[in-house]
C-alpha cells in the first residue's frame, strides 16, 4: 500500500507536468512572430501614424507567476512593438515626416493572472499622440484576454496574441478617429 505522502507526491507531479510549469521554472510568454495587419472590417479605419518611441515603464519586467512558475518577457517589447505596427495607418519610422500623428507609447503594465481555472492576461500602455504638432492627446489602454486556464506555454502566448489584439483594436480605433475632421 502507497503512503499517503507518495500519493501526494506523485499527483503533485501529475499537476506540474499538466500545467507544464511548477515552483521556480520559467516560460517564455510571448514569441515574436510576424503580426497580422488589424482589418478595416474591424472597425478601425486607417490614419497614418508614427511610433516616435515605446518606453517600458513597468516595474516588474516578468509577466507574471501563476502556479508558481514566471513567465518571462523575453522579447516582450519587439513583440508589442511589431503588434502596434500593424494597426492599420502605421507609416515606418524613416518616413514619419508623412504621417499626421506621432505616436509615443510608455509600457505600463503586462502580466497574466490566474483566477481558479480561468486566466487574465493584460497589457497597459499609455500614449501620446500629438496631431499636425499640437498638444499630446494621452489615453491609457488595456487590451486583455480572460479564458480558460489549461497552463501550456503555448496557451499562454496566445493569450497575450489575444490581449494585444484587443489593444490594437482600441488604440487604432481612437488613431482614425484623430485623422476625421471635426
């Protein structure tokens, strides 16, 4: 007959291979890959725009530590970088001159969270967006994602995906509108 203690043991084992992560591993939350272009179908309508910086402003540069495992940011800033670049209207950064609005973006916050079995990943940035030269508009956005909890590595990036999209929903919404006249 198995101890109690080796049954516990062994489904504690259970759950960390389960949830690919345990007390002090790591995995990546985030991999750079080429970003899709948002689509005029949904929603946003394009006004040219240059990102003139993006500062990471947070203070934890982890994203996070369900189950006791961090997810590190390996990459975090190119990530949300090439994300923001495909809203549609971005001008590149050598022809910013083109463009009406100037885009600066302060990284504020980026993490994921567990709640019982569901997840919450999150990024908070704030920008400034000045139009023809005028004094800087500043928005704070969250874009995130709440889905079930499985605990793959893979899960998680696509919550972040996820998250980002709803940020570059938000953020490219309020650029064509700054591009309207009034």
């Amino acid at each position: 007959m198995r101890s109690v203690k080796a049954v516990a043991a062994t489904c504690l084992a259970a759950a960390c291979v389960l949830i690919e992560g345990c007390v002090g591993q790591s995995v990546v939350g985030v991999k750079a890959s080429r970003v899709r272009p948002i689509s005029a179908e949904a929603g946003v309508h394009p006004c040219r725009f240059a990102i003139t910086a993006i500062d990471d402003r947070r203070d934890d540069k982890t994203l996070g530590h369900p189950f006791g495992t961090t997810i590190r940011d390996d990459g975090f800033v190119d990530w949300l970088s090439s994300g923001l670049a495909a809203i549609p209207g971005h001008t590149p950064s050598d022809a910013h001159g083109d463009a009406p609005v100037s885009l600066r973006v302060e990284i504020l916050k980026a993490y994921i969270q567990q709640n019982g079995s569901a997840k919450s990943a999150n990024v908070v940035v704030r920008t400034y967006a000045t139009v023809d030269g005028g004094p800087a508009q500043i928005m704070t956005y969250r874009g995130v994602d709440t889905s079930s909890w499985n605990g793959m590595e893979v899960e998680i990036r696509r919550a972040f995906n996820r998250a980002l999209a709803d940020l570059q929903l938000k953020i490219g919404t309020d650029l064509g509108h700054a591009c309207k006249p009034t």
